[in-house]
C-alpha cells in the first residue's frame, strides 16, 4: 500500500483538504460581506447619533462658553447610553476632547485619521478597526465650526461577524462540510472500484509489465476496439504487418492492409488459424473477441510468421511430388513390364516389339514435343513429371500450339516452376472425381512469351470455378464451399498470386469450358508492396 497510504484514502485526504479550501473562501467572502454591510448600517446609524448631538442647542451652548464645557459629559454620555454606540465624543475647535466615556481621552486630540470634519462636512469611516461618524457642530449665526461631535461602534470580530451572518452562514458552512466529507468518501469508494482495488505503484508495474510482455513476445499481438481502431500493437506485430509508427488510434481500414488480412482482423473472416499473405510473408493470425460482462470493447489478434514453415513445406511437396512422379513411372513401367511379360507368354513375340516401339514411340514424342518448344530445362522437366502423374489419373497432359518459350534467368525460371506446377496441380484436383471412361480429363498449357512478360495460361474440362468466388480463391488462404465443388484452390492459388504480384505481374481466373488460370510474369520484376 505504501507509506503514503492506498489511493482512495488520499483521494480523500485531497477531497477534504479541497472542501476545507473551499469552506474557508466562503466564510472569508462572507465575512467580508459581513464587515462592509456592518460598516455601512453602524456608519449610518453613528452618524445619526452624532448629528443629535451636533444639532443639539445645549451641545452648541456648553461648547461656546469654556467654563461650561465640563458640563457636556453628561450629554455625550446620555447619548451614548440611549444609542448603544462604543462611545460619543465631544471636541473643541482646536480637536481637544472635552467629553468622553473614556476619562483618558479627555483633554487629548481627537484621532480624526483621514476625517474631513475640518472643512467643515460629515465623514463616516473606520479607525483603530471602529467605525467612526464625525459631525461639525456649526455656529447658528456665524456658520462657523464650533467643535466636533464623534460617534463610534466597535468592528466586531470574525467569528461574531459568520454567527451573525443571514441565514445562519455557520449552519450553511456545516451543511456543505458534511456534503463535501460525503462526495469525497464516495468518490473514493468508486475510483477503488474502478481501478479494482489496485493502488498507484500497482498499475503502473501492471503497465510496465504489459509493455515489457508485448515488446518482448516473438508473436505479433494487435488490439482493436469496437469502431476498428487499433488500441495497441507491439513490435513485432509492427514489422509483420508492415504498419505505420502512428499506427496507434488508426482504423484498420486505413492502414493500406489487403482484404484477407482485414476480414481477419476484423472478424469477417471466422476460424482459427487463418492464413493470410503480407508482403510475401504467411502469417497465421487468430482473432479472440474481448468480453467484459455483457460488453464487446473490442479484440486482440495475435500474429505468427510462418513464412519459413511454408517453404519448407513446399520443399517437402516437391519431394513428395518428385516421389508421386517415380512413383507413377514405376508404377506404369510395372504394368508394360507385366503386360510385356503376358504377351511373351503368349508366344506373341510380334505383337511385343509392335507394343514397345507405339511405348517407347508415345513417350518420345512428348519429351521431344516438350524439350522442343521449351528451352527451360526445369520447366520442361516439370512439364514431363506432371505428365505422368496425370495419366496415372487417367487425365491427359498436353501442350498447346502456340506454346514456346526461350531460356529464361534462374529467378524467373523459379517463379514459373512455382506459378505452373500450382496451376496444373489444382488442375488435376479439380479433375479428380470429375473424368469418366467417355469423356476423358484433359489439362492444355499455353507458355509462351507475350511482349516483356512470360504468360502462362492452364485450362482443365473440370467444372470450373464459381462466378462468385473467382476472386475468393486468391485473395483467401483457404477453400470455399463452391470452391471445393471446382476444385481444390487453396493456399497454392494465393501463394501463385503472391509470386505473380510480387515481380508485378497479374494473375486472373475465368469459365470457358472449364477452368482457365491466366497468369504474366514480367521478365524483369517490378518489385510491389
């Protein structure tokens, strides 16, 4: 909790202290109001009592004649006593003071402060915190100043002044103390409620720790709030999604990410582990909805960069396939080994060398179809190795008439090994299930140079993909219903895509007859975001 105390108990101390402040201004306006409107009913009232006595003929008398003038106490002090006034004074010309309540006074000079009965006119101020009337007594004839009349009434004190307030200010005060005790303590209770409990030093080591946790993960972690505004994103979510500095407070709409990682992000896109392509990384992201009580404030998605996992599963199927493919032609040679034995049990000795050379005949005439038109030697090689696995299928693998294509750079040879080998795969998954005794499978393959691009066009008698996900099977990492009912197009479309893009190429799938997979390669990439 800490040497200073837990934080609602110097909310608290810091509400009261507040409330006190406030109390005192308002009992110190108070009494400031208290004072002036004292000064000002007391000024009158003096005054009133000084002009009496001023006014009075014996008062103008006893002072004219010297050897009365100690005969005006009794005046003075008869109109003290009917006044209730501290004192009323009575002075020569010269200010000396004939009569008063005090004996001491007498005879010394009235204090007159910044008076200006001298000239002749009334004044009604404070002095020695008294407030104070002084009236001329004038000469009925001569309108000359005999002597001075003065009338005082004490300033009371400050706790006299707010007992003394209207409305009793000292009722008022304790009122609005005891509000004031009682918002501070409820303000108290509710910050403890919502910060749960938690002191001070308490969140700020829970903040700390959660930057440390969020910076130190090797997971991307991205959190969103209701409106789609990304609330917090450590480092490595930053580098993976390729985002902004002021990525913080940002819709995701706005952060120039592709559709598939926004439909994530946002939770369009449901499931776990969905894969989503992001300047040629494949990350796998899973979204969690946050959940308080009955509210939605939002989500955290988490990010992991499969990128490496993925190429070494494309590694692993090019074994697999390289596999498939021996595979395939030992099965086949098997067969023609078996049905070449059979026919030598037969004595067909003729018909052996007839079945060996239309073998040998169908063979070398696609090799050399192939290797004649296409200079690459690892697409050419790919070409005769998907061959024989299509006709293990049963599907027929051929070459159109316009194909040819020269010897290209290894980077550029890679990316078509890539794009076409994806193409003629799904073809043959599209075509499984779907070819029948009459009417054969078939896959045709257009390669062939177009300007400063290498277009690759793989066409299949499949059932073709459905107009509404023509642009799904790319942009998703995964199949769809009505995909699936075409044919297996899944992470190997968007991968093909991603190459496609990424030397700045395009790639685009229509109907005709079947599924027909255009792609361009650029010679020379132009290299995209």
């Amino acid at each position: 909790m800490g040497s200073k105390g837990s934080l609602a108990r110097q909310l608290l101390v810091l509400q009261l202290l507040i409330v006190l402040v406030l109390l005192a201004a308002v009992a110190a306006v108070s009494v400031a109001q208290a004072r002036d409107d004292f000064r000002d009913a007391e000024g009158r009232r003096m005054l009133g009592i000084a002009e009496s006595v001023a006014a009075n003929p014996t008062t103008r008398k006893l002072i004219a004649n010297p050897q009365l003038h100690r005969t005006l106490a009794p005046v003075a002090e008869s109109a003290r006593v009917l006044s209730g006034a501290e004192y009323v004074a009575i002075a020569r010309r010269d200010h000396t003071v004939l009569a008063s309540q005090d004996p001491d006074q007498v005879g010394r000079p009235l204090p007159l402060g910044e008076s200006t009965v001298t000239q002749g006119r009334f004044w009604v101020g404070v002095i020695d915190e008294t407030v104070v009337a002084h009236v001329p007594v004038m000469h009925v004839k001569r309108h000359t100043v005999m002597g001075y009349v003065a009338a005082g009434q004490l300033m009371p004190n400050w706790w006299a002044l707010v007992a003394d307030s209207p409305g009793n200010l000292v009722l008022l005060l304790g009122m609005a103390t005891a509000l004031g005790v009682a918002g501070s303590l409820w303000l108290a209770w509710w910050v403890k409620r919502q910060t749960l409990g938690l002191e001070p030093s308490e969140i700020t080591g829970l903040v700390e720790h959660r930057e440390a946790m969020l910076h130190g993960i090797k997971e991307g972690v991205i959190g969103m709030d209701q409106q789609q505004r990304v609330t917090l994103a450590n480092d490595k979510a930053k580098e993976l999604l390729s985002l902004p500095a002021d990525v913080i407070g940002r819709s995701v709409h706005d952060l120039g990410l592709n559709d598939r990682v926004v439909d994530v992000l946002t939770g369009q896109a449901h499931g776990t582990d969905q894969i989503v392509l992001r300047k040629g990384k494949v990350l796998i992201v899973n979204r969690m909805p946050i959940r308080l009580g009955d509210k939605d404030p939002g989500s955290v998605a988490t990010l992991r960069d499969r990128t490496e996992l993925v190429q070494l599963r494309d590694q692993l199927d090019a074994n697999r396939n390289t596999t498939e493919t021996l595979r395939a032609q030992a099965h086949e040679f098997s067969n023609r080994l078996h049905t070449i034995a059979g026919l030598i049990g037969l004595g067909e000795y003729d018909e052996v060398s007839r079945y060996i050379d239309r073998v040998s005949a169908s063979r070398d005439r696609w090799q050399a179809e192939v290797t004649e038109r296409i200079d690459d030697s690892a697409v050419a090689a790919l070409l005769v190795a998907k061959a024989s696995l299509a006709a293990e299928q049963g599907i027929g693998l051929r070459l159109s008439e316009r194909s040819e294509l020269d010897a290209v750079d290894e980077k550029l040879s890679a990316d078509l090994v890539t794009v076409l080998g994806n193409l003629v795969d799904n073809a043959l998954d599209a075509l499984r299930g779907h070819a029948d005794g009459d009417r054969p499978g078939w896959i045709e393959v257009d390669l062939r140079r177009a300007d400063d691009a290498v277009r690759v066009e793989v066409r299949d008698s499949g059932p073709g993909i459905a107009p509404e996900i023509a642009e799904e099977v790319f942009r998703h990492g995964f199949t769809t219903k009505a995909a699936e009912e075409g044919g297996q197009r899944g992470l190997g479309l968007a991968l093909t895509r991603q190459t496609c893009v990424r030397r700045g190429g395009t790639i685009e799938v229509h109907n005709a007859q079947g599924a027909v997979f255009t792609a361009t390669l650029p010679l020379i990439p132009e290299v995209r975001a």
